[in-house]
C-alpha cells in the first residue's frame, strides 16, 4: 500500500493537495506544527511534529515509514521569508528529512522548489536545462542549495527525487496580501483597488491545479527539476481586468507605475517537460478560475 509524509499540510498550496492524494489511493499522513489537529480517519492521519527539530523529525519517519513524501513545509511568512535567515535552517532540515525518508524505506519524493532560483532578468522563458540558476534573494539563494544538495543525494542512494519549482499561484486562502486575493476582496467590498506595476507579465496557475499537478507528479518517477506553472503569460493588467469584469468592478481598478526598485518585465515558465513527461496540463481558464475563486470566499 502507498502512503505520503505531507509536510506543510494545512498551508496553502499543501492543504489542496488531501483530496487529490486520497483521490489517488494514498495513506495520507499529513504533518502540522499546530497543537491542535483535525480529526484523523483511516486514510487520513494527523501528526503533529516540528520539523526543525531532528529527534522529532526522525521519530516521525521511523513511525510512518512512508513509500513517498511530499514536503512543502519552510518558513513563509508573507513579506518576511524573502530575507529571513530562516530559509537557511530550512535547508539543513529539509535535506535530514530527506535522508530520513530514504533510510527508513521511502521511494519516490517530491520536494518543492521555486521560480525564485532562476536568473530573472533574462527576459524569457524559465527552462528547466537552460536558464541559469541566479536568486537574487535569500529564499531563492535557500531552494537552490537545497535543489543540490538534494539531487546530489538522491542519485547517490539511489532515491527517486522531484524538484517541482512553483510560480505564481492564487486560490482561497492565499495570504490577503497577494495580488489576486487584494484585488479580488477590494472589489468585492467595492473598494478602490491599486494595481501596480501593470505591464509586468507574470505566469499564474490556480492552487487547485497546483495541487493536482504536484499528485500526478508524485505517481511518476521523473527526476530533476521542473517546472509547475500554466506556461501562459499573463499581464498583469489583464489579470486585474478580468478579476474587475468578474466582481462587476472595473471602476475601481487604478493602474499605476511602482516607484523604486525595478522589478522583472517577464517571469513565466517553460512547462514542455511538465506536459509531455507527465501528460498534465491546466484544465481551467483564468476567467473560470477567478470565477470559482469568488464563490469561494463569498
């Protein structure tokens, strides 16, 4: 039988990826830091372990004994982890879950990376082989050193390892912050909302197919890295104007140019090696997504 150690279960990309695991046939046994769990069933089971702390970490792994892992858990404070020297413990035991996992029988692991380890100022589209490897942050420079040390490892004990670098995502429960989750709530308050910035282009992909393309990518043995993105660039000022025709809004969107630091016109992925090795690919239109988005949080 199959089971998964998700990490980062009742964040926002993790807690979307459950149903899909159960859907799939898995034993999901999916760890939090929070003291108080959901009620677990036979399929589903909570435990609650803080991963920074290597005797729990390894109790853990010793109980479960999982054939796959699936690890989101790291420090994402919104506004913070870009800089915070978090990112480098999150290294360290990242990589001890890692070994953990394979020493006590695990076979085929996903670990989530970022399009913050690609070099941005490109101005192309993010290949997994051919774009370089430069973060400009202290998050991104932490899942670049991971991503190495652990394919390293992996191919040395003989581990089938995934590298999922995810870009830009939106869904319920992102952080009220983010781009879509502001605009979307501001106008539904019909409040003036502010889009900054909004010939940026950017590549968006709904959590719920995040999520689903991070199960069907589990089932798989690829390895390396790849991307987890729609693959469609996205302006920024079309994806506010179709969140204002939505909410019937439109009004209240004002565009205006970001003053300071420059940010990077194009950021959007290469998503050929996610397509054609494991046959995924979006289901849903952005208007369609926003759409189900909204209802959601009405």
């Amino acid at each position: 039988m199959k089971s998964v150690l998700l990490t980062g279960s009742t964040g926002f990309v993790g807690s979307y990826t459950i149903p899909q695991l159960l859907k799939k046939g898995y034993t999901v046994h999916a760890v939090t830091s929070k003291s108080e769990t959901p009620k677990s069933d036979e399929n589903l089971i909570w435990h609650t372990a803080n991963l920074l702390d290597s005797d729990e970490t390894e109790n853990l792994l010793k109980t479960v004994c999982p054939t796959h892992l699936l690890h989101f858990a790291w420090y994402v404070e919104h506004g913070k982890f870009w800089t915070s020297t978090e990112n480098v413990a999150w290294v360290y035991r990242s990589f001890e879950l890692l070994k953990s996992f394979a020493e006590n029988g695990g076979k085929r692991a996903v670990l989530i990376g970022s399009c913050t380890e690609y070099d941005w100022t490109i101005g192309d589209f993010c290949d997994e082989n051919e774009t370089p490897l430069k973060p400009s942050t202290l998050y991104g420079a932490a899942k670049r050193s991971l991503f190495e040390l652990a394919s390293i490892y992996a191919a040395n004990v003989g581990l089938s390892l995934s590298w999922a670098r995810l870009f830009f995502m939106f869904g319920a429960g992102e952080p009220e912050a983010k781009l879509v989750a502001y605009l979307i709530k501001s106008l539904l308050k019909g409040e003036r909302a502010f889009c900054k910035n909004p010939d940026l282009v950017r590549d968006y992909l709904y959590v719920n197919e995040v999520a689903e393309a991070l199960t069907v990518l589990l089932e798989q043995d690829i390895c390396g890295a790849i991307n987890v993105a729609s693959g469609k660039p996205l302006r920024i000022r079309d994806l506010a104007e179709t969140i204002g025709k939505i909410t019937g809004r439109q009004d209240k969107i004002e565009f205006v140019e970001k003053v300071g630091a420059s940010e990077p016109a194009f950021v959007v992925a290469n998503t050929k090696r996610l397509t054609e090795e494991t046959g995924w690919k979006p289901k849903y239109s952005l208007e369609t997504a926003l759409r189900e988005y909204r209802k959601q949080i009405l």
